[in-house]
C-alpha cells in the first residue's frame, strides 16, 4: 500500500483533534516565552496582565501558565495594586 494515500484516508480520523492541539501548541509556546524571558518589566507586564487575570478568574491555572507574571506580582508593589485592582473590576463585573 501506498503510504501517501494511507494517510490521506485516514487523515480525517485525525481532524477533530487539529484545534485542540493547536491550542496546547499556544499554551506551549506560552510557556516557553516566559521561561525564556530572564526578567519582565512592569511594561511587559502591563500588557498581559489582562490576560493573566482572564485566566485566573475563569479559573484557569494562570500561574502555571504565565509564572512570570505571578514571579513579577510578588516582587512589585506597583504592580501588585494593579493586579488586584483589575481582579476586583473583573470579578464583580462578572
Ligand atoms: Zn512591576
């Protein structure tokens, strides 16, 4: 049997699965992005503070997957404030 044509018949068994691998292949590559960055500065972390806080109150492992955020936030005050007031916005809007 031709091993091109196998896997076009059966590459549809396959199919249902390409959107949720893709969203573990982002949440990889999330990871990695933190890992990589040595230090994040309060401008960094502004940007995906957003983020971060969305995933927390959806009750996601946020700091699993941005553990540099959460890294920042215990070690900046400023920042700290900024987080926990955009979590009291986000939680009683909820
Ligand atoms: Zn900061």
């Amino acid at each position: 049997m031709n091993i091109k044509n196998f896997f076009q018949q059966i590459k549809h068994i396959f199919q249902p699965q390409v959107e949720l691998q893709d969203e573990v292949i982002v949440k990889f590559l999330r990871i990695l992005e933190d890992v990589r960055a040595e230090e994040m500065s309060c401008d960094d972390m502004f940007n995906r503070l957003d983020e971060f806080v969305e995933a927390e109150v959806r009750s996601q492992d946020a700091e699993k997957l941005m553990p540099l955020i959460r890294e920042h936030l215990d070690m900046c005050h400023e920042c700290d404030e900024e987080y926990e007031a955009l979590l009291d916005v986000l939680e009683n809007t909820k």
